[in-house]
C-alpha cells in the first residue's frame, strides 16, 4: 500500500521545470532563464510568450509574471570623455533625444580619462540596472568594464571610440582616411615644416587621427613629421599647452596639425596671446566639425562628424540589442566631409560670389 499520499486525499502535481516551460515556447532553457530572471537579451514578444506559457503550466504566480514583464528600467547609460568637449556635448544632445523618442531616459557621466572614474561609473550604472549602455571612452586596458557589463549581461555600443578585439557594435568615421584627406589638403598648399597635435594614443580615434596624418605626409617625402607628433589632453587647454610648450623651445613650425577641434581652438588661442597670427604666420586646422564653417570667430579649417546622426544610430543599435536582436556585431562608418576654412591658409570665399 502507498503512503505518499495520506492524509492528503489527493496526488500533489507535479513541479513545473524551466526545460519544460522551454520546450512548450518552443524556446532553449537559457532563454527561459533570461526570462525569469529578468535579464535582457530577449525580444519582448519571446519574453511575453515565456510569461504566459509559464503561468499556464504553474511555473510562475500572475504577480511574479507582472514583475517580470516590468523588468526593464527604460535607462540608458551614456558615458562620455569630458562633457566640457562640445563633440561630447552633442553626442549626449543626440543620444538623449534619439532615447526619448524611444521611451528611454539616459543615466549621463563622463569620466575625463580617468579608468578608475570609468569603472566607478560602470559599476553604478550596473547597480542601478540601465537597459543598455553607450559608450566614448573605451582604452585599451579597459577590458574588465566590458567583463562587468557583460556579466550583468548589459548590451554595449561604442561610439567614436573601440577596442578593436572587443564583440561589440561600434559606430563611427574612417579616421585614419578622414586624417589622410585632411594632411593632403595641408601638403597641397605647399607646407612641409608640420607639428601634429592629437588626443591620447590610447584612443583609437586619436591614434588612428595620427596615424593617417603622419603616412600621408610621409608618402609625400615629409619625413621629419614622425619626430614631430604631440599628444595632449583632448581640450583646449590640452591644445594651448601643447603650443605653450612649442613656443618655450622655439620649435613653431608652419603648420599645426590637430586632432580635434578643442586643441585647434586652444592652439590658436596660444598663437594669438603671443601675437602669432593665424594663418598668417602659423596655418592650424582641426577635427571634428564642432563650429559653422561661416563663423567668423574661426573659420576653422576641419573635418565634419555627423555627430547627432551617429548617436542616433548607436541608440537604434543598443535598443535592437536591448529587445533581443541577435546576429552578428556591426560596425557602422558614417560619412565625413572635409571643410575648408581659412585657419590652413585657404582665402575666404566670397558669399555673394556666384559658384
């Protein structure tokens, strides 16, 4: 005789697994998971169908299934370089508004180089469970960031800067062909005697920057430009202090170079407070297209980012991340243009004139 079930009057059903609710969906037990543990990486109609098979079956209670669908935070994590760069503040202007239009808010830092200000930030956003988070600033000693995002299973989209052996999206320019046609354009006005001044090697768009300048001046039999690179802080002052230095070793050459449009800016606000005049006696350009080309504060002489539609693009590839999409990574090139100021030593072009 059986005694399982005295006492009772009737048999107790029988648990409802994981692998089973899987099998029912049509699902792996991986996803099931996901699921019920509220993690990201699954479309929100695989996750809705999980839910209702699960409670069909017994495996969840309806509050719990609520509490589930509910998971995500509707936050993205935006971490920049330094908010003060107005590449970074349009970046974060784009970002925010390309988030909004799609329900989302954005937890914002910047972290100013700083790898133990980048972790601090990471950490946080994990904490607080952000759905996805975009990323400026990745160097390549930063692999433990992607770990802990990937850990807590946070999708990641790098943004301008990457590390190449990364799995991750990435959007951004050619940089080093964009640094190419930009030196080209210097060589074109006839300048050899050229300092070029980036942001840290570390990034990859600064070292790329450097690179397509320093092999473009090269192959027009400029070979002293490999001794004559600088690498400074990514901001004016980064830029005025490099001129600084050039100044206190009397080594101005005839053109400056730059990798960013805050150095240019810095750089030629060096020039001027030491009566050097631009493009006169020094010819600068930048990088970055930050400034209307019509100004009449600059006219800088730059290569144009298409910085809003960049950050639109991330966001569109997190949030497919974020509701599930698989596939494999993409790395998105979006078009530059180079813009022709006066600051290399181009004559101001007349706006009535007819084309």
């Amino acid at each position: 005789m059986r005694t399982a079930n005295v006492g009772s009057g009737r048999q107790r059903p029988p648990r409802v697994s994981a692998a089973d609710v899987a099998r029912a969906v049509g699902v792996s037990p991986a996803t099931v998971s996901y699921v019920m543990n509220g993690r990201s990486g699954v479309s929100e109609e695989t996750r809705e169908r999980v839910l209702e098979v699960a409670e069909e079956l017994g495996h969840t209670s309806s509050a719990r299934a609520n509490r589930l669908r509910s998971h995500q935070s509707r936050v993205i994590g935006l971490v920049l370089t330094d908010i003060a760069n107005p590449f970074y503040t349009e970046i974060a202007a784009g970002t925010i508004d390309a988030a909004r239009a799609r329900g989302y808010e954005v937890f914002l830092a910047h972290t100013q180089e700083d790898p133990d200000t980048l972790r601090s930030v990471v950490d946080a956003m994990i904490a607080r469970h952000v759905d996805g988070v975009v990323v400026t600033v990745l160097h390549p000693d930063d692999g433990d960031v992607v770990r802990s995002l990937r850990s807590a299973r946070i999708p990641l989209i790098q943004l301008s800067r990457r590390i190449e052996r990364v799995e991750a999206d990435f959007v951004g320019i050619d940089d080093r062909a964009a640094a190419s046609e930009m030196m080209e354009h210097v060589v074109g006005h006839g300048h050899r005697d050229i300092i070029t001044i980036v942001g840290p090697r570390t990034s990859s768009a600064s070292a790329a920057r450097e690179e397509g300048f320093t092999v473009t001046a090269e192959a027009h039999g400029i070979r002293s430009i490999a001794s004559h690179r600088i690498s400074t802080y990514l901001s004016e002052q980064g830029g005025y202090a490099a001129v600084e230095k050039l100044l206190a070793h009397k080594a101005l050459p005839r053109v400056i170079v730059c990798g960013s449009d805050a150095i240019a800016l810095g750089a030629i606000s060096a020039l001027r407070a030491h009566s050097i005049t631009v493009p006169g006696d020094v010819a600068v350009t930048g990088f970055d297209g930050l400034f209307p080309g019509a100004s009449p504060l600059v006219e800088l002489t730059t290569v144009n980012q298409p910085r809003r539609e960049m950050a639109e693009q991330a966001l569109e590839l997190l949030t497919r991340r974020i509701d599930g999409a698989g596939g494999s990574y993409q790395s998105v090139l979006r078009a530059h243009q180079l813009r022709i100021g006066i600051t290399c030593g181009c004559p101001r072009k007349d706006p009535t004139a007819t084309p």
